[in-house]
C-alpha cells in the first residue's frame, strides 16, 4: 500500500503564493499519475491539477496560469506551486495518486489519497 504525506499548507495573504508537496511512501508500486484537488465547505471536491509519469499535465480553468504542478519521479513526489493566491482558492488540498497493476493478465488501478492540508487565503 501506498501512503502520502503533503505539507506546505497555511496561511497566506491574497495576492501571495504557496507550494505544497506530496511524497508518496511505504510501496515498491510504480505511481502512473498524481494530482491535486481541493475541497471548501459546502462545495464537492474538484480537480486542481494532474500529472503522468510522462510529464503530461492537466488544470481546472480557475488555476491556470497561476498554478503549476511536477512531480519528481524517483522520490515519487508531486508539487503544487500556487501564485497569486485569492480567498475562492481556501479549501483542504488533497494529494492523490493512481498506480496500475497488472494481476494474471488483467489490468486494474489502485488509487491513493492523503489526508489533506489545509490552505486558507485571507488578510
């Protein structure tokens, strides 16, 4: 099983930035892809951003420009560099991870989630 650690989460003025990280710990599994996503009261969970192992990325329209995920793939580990911070981004950020494995021929995926880490933009 997989387990993932985020840190970087607090407060900050609008207008400021923030990186979180994510490690993923306690596999030998190869992680295909990793991602964020938030969640504010009252409101469902979204996706932030997403990365492959190959590098290939994907933002939710209201992040773009301002956020930047990566991942370092030897320490398994994802980023979430946030600018330009404004109070609709307060929410508890969540660190997902998606492995494959392959049993007997058949395909399946595995998916993780930490536990969260909460960002919270205000003056």
């Amino acid at each position: 099983q997989v387990q993932l650690v985020e840190s970087g989460g607090g407060l900050v003025q609008p207008g400021g930035s923030l990186r979180l990280s994510c490690a993923a710990s306690g596999s030998g599994r190869s992680i295909n892809s990793m991602a964020w996503y938030r969640q504010a009261p009252g409101k469902q969970r979204e996706l932030v951003a997403g990365i492959t192992d190959g590098g290939s990325t994907n933002y939710a329209d209201s992040v773009k420009g301002r956020f930047t995920i990566s991942m370092d793939n030897a320490k398994n580990t994802v980023y979430l560099q946030m600018k330009s911070l404004a109070p609709e981004d307060t929410a508890v950020y969540y660190c997902n991870a998606v492995s494959v494995v392959e049993d007997s021929g058949d395909y399946y995926a595995e998916d993780y989630w930490g536990q969260g880490t909460q960002v919270t933009v205000a003056s």
